[in-house]
C-alpha cells in the first residue's frame, strides 16, 4: 500500500510536480480508478462462457453479505444506495400522522423519499445540524419523546465527510421505541460495518464509492424483525459490478490502514491552505471520512475546481444534492469544494495535489 503520510506543504515537493500527472480527488463522488483484482472481476464476468450466473449470484451475495455481517437473506442488492434507501422506505407501512426524524445533512436520495412521505400525511422532522456541533443528539431526544416510527439519517455527510455519533442516534431511538435507517454510501468502505453490532434496522450502502466497485451496484440490509422488500421492488443486480463489488472489499480488507493513510493525506491538503480560507466540518480528523470542504472568500468553488483541473488535479464543486446541508452551512449559492482522497492515493500524487493547491489558493 502506498504511504499516504502527512506533512504540510513544503517547497521540496516541487520536484514530485509534473504537468503530466493527473490526480484523482473526488473519490467521495465515486472511487476511481477502480483496483485491478475489480477490473479482472467485472471483465471474467462478461467474458464467461456458461450460463451460471445463479450459483455466482448466490456465492457473491454470501460474501457481500459476510462482509456486512449479515445474513444473505437480510440483504437486497440493489442498483446502488439510492435505489436502497427508496426501498426502504416505501417498504414500510406508513400512516397518517406517523413522524420520521432525520438530520439536515441528508443527500436527496434520502431526502427525497422522505418528502414524499409527507405528501402522505407523514410528519418529518429535521434535527438541526452544523459542522461545528455535529448532530444534535438532545434535539433528536427531545423529538423522540414526542413519538416517532423512523429515525433516518446518513453516517458521513457527503458534502464536508463530518461523521455523526451513528451509535449513540441508534440507542437513543430504540429506547424510544423506534426504527433505525443508516444511509452509509459515505461510510461504507471505510469504516467497518458490522450490522449486528451496529444495531441498525435498516442500512444502505453505494457500492461505486469506499468499497471500490463499478457503478451500479449496492445494498440494503434489513433487520428480521422488519418485511424484507423482493428484487420485483428494485430491479436486476447487475451481475458484473456485483462481482466488482466482492473483489473490492477483498482488495480492501488486505489494506487496514487505509483509512489512516487517507486521513493523513486529507491534513495535508488542509494544511496548504492560508487562514482566509473557510474549512467546512471538524477539525479533526477521526471525526470525518478522508474528505476536505472549503470556499474561497472570494472565488466560487466551480472556478477553483477548474483551475486546479487545469493542473492535474480532479477535484468536486458544487452542492452535492444535498441542499439543506448547505443551508446549514450557509453555501447555497455556490457550493463548496470538495477534495476527497482514495486508498490507492500516493504519495507523489499528494505532492502534486499539495503543489497545485497551493498555486491555485494562494496565487490567485
């Protein structure tokens, strides 16, 4: 595995620059590029010239399943995270005046859902939010008492990677006696997951972002003592980026300072930028999955995302769909940007990520 060590910028990188090498940042988006044991998965499974996809399908959801320590007949594999939490949801048999509590970080793909839901007469409330205070857990625990079927909130935000306290969410809603939906596509990948011991109802994961898949692939896990949702809910598993999938968490389970690693490249990258610079979300770093928010005081997170691809170095810009995070956060009108860095991110590659950040921020 490569050494991803930390260390702020120093004018000796310079020489690990070079104009022809590309940098992939925005493995919070999806991972890229994808390893090679995931490569030669997907290419064996189209490349195969029999028909026993039935007894791979089974041999592949038994090790996706092992990995989330879950029984194959607990979890759906599902086109990816989005497709997960829309299944969850709808699977449950909503009433007038039932209430779901989320947080106000939530992506669309959960957020979304749970508007729907209030079409129908469901109340869903939004527990306040701010990279400075994390989630709210007595807000949460006021509005519990006040009865709720679902606690629905996402693991790591997408949008500045700020963990919430997923544990201490769950306690507090099953003493309130109610359900829990973990949204892991941030999570997932890199931080473990052991559903039973997590205590989760219900989790989603994306399998294209942590878990080094192609597109097109996920999951849902579900607790026994809720209905579990059937294939006709969600579509086909497409097979390939299923096989993806397994070699991926093989790949990663042979790399367990990955997390570490990332996390000392993303304080890296922090550490080049100048005081005027608004970081988003904690400071610290085991507080957050390996990824970098910020906004220039003066130039929009599109223009900086762009000058520092014209230096080798993909960055994200935007909202991430997820717009009440940004109203918590106050960046509706242009986003952030977001530099997320992979378990195969090198060290050269962060010398050049160093260098290009700095000439963008601090030359502008």
């Amino acid at each position: 595995m490569p050494n991803n060590g930390g260390g702020a910028f120093h004018p000796a990188a310079r020489v690990l620059y070079t104009p022809s090498m590309r940098v992939y940042l925005n493995h919070a988006g999806t991972s890229w590029p994808k390893p090679e044991p995931v490569r030669r998965a997907v290419g064996a499974v189209l490349e195969a010239s029999t028909a026993d996809w039935p007894e791979r399908f089974a041999t592949d959801h038994a090790a996706v399943a092992e990995w989330l320590g879950a029984a194959p007949s607990r979890l759906l594999l599902t086109p990816g995270c989005t497709a997960a939490l829309a299944a969850a949801i709808a699977e449950l048999p909503w009433s007038t005046g039932d209430r779901v509590i989320c947080g106000s970080f939530e992506h669309k793909a959960l957020a979304r859902p749970l508007a729907e839901l209030a079409h129908r007469g469901v109340h869903v409330v939004s527990i306040p939010s701010t990279s400075a205070a994390g989630f709210d857990l007595a807000a949460l625990e006021r509005e519990l008492k006040r009865g709720a079927r679902l606690v629905a909130t996402a693991w790591a935000t997408n949008v500045t990677g700020e963990l919430s306290p997923i544990a201490e969410i769950i306690k507090l809603a099953h003493a309130h006696g109610a359900k829990i939906l973990v949204d892991a596509a941030q999570a997932a990948g890199w931080l473990p997951i052991d559903v039973a011991a997590l205590g989760a109802d219900m989790l989603a994961f994306a399998g294209h972002k942590g878990p080094q898949a192609p597109w097109g692939v996920g999951g849902l896990y579900v607790a026994p003592s809720l209905p579990m949702p059937g294939y006709c809910d969600t579509g086909s598993v497409d097979r390939a980026a299923l096989a993806g999938l397994v070699a991926g968490v093989a790949w990663l389970r042979d790399r367990p300072a990955r997390l570490a690693n990332a996390r000392a490249g993303v304080a890296r990258l922090r550490a080049v930028l100048p005081t005027t610079i608004r970081v988003l979300g904690p400071a610290d770093e085991e507080h957050r999955v390996p990824t970098l928010a910020f906004v220039h005081p003066t130039r929009a997170p599109v223009e900086i995302a762009n000058a520092l691809r014209d230096q080798g170095v993909v960055a994200g810009a935007g909202r991430f769909c997820a717009a009440d995070a940004h109203v918590q956060l106050g960046t509706t009108a242009h986003g952030v940007v977001r530099l997320s860095v992979g378990p195969g991110t090198t060290t050269e590659e962060l010398a050049h990520a160093e260098r290009a950040l700095h000439d963008v921020i601090r030359g502008a």
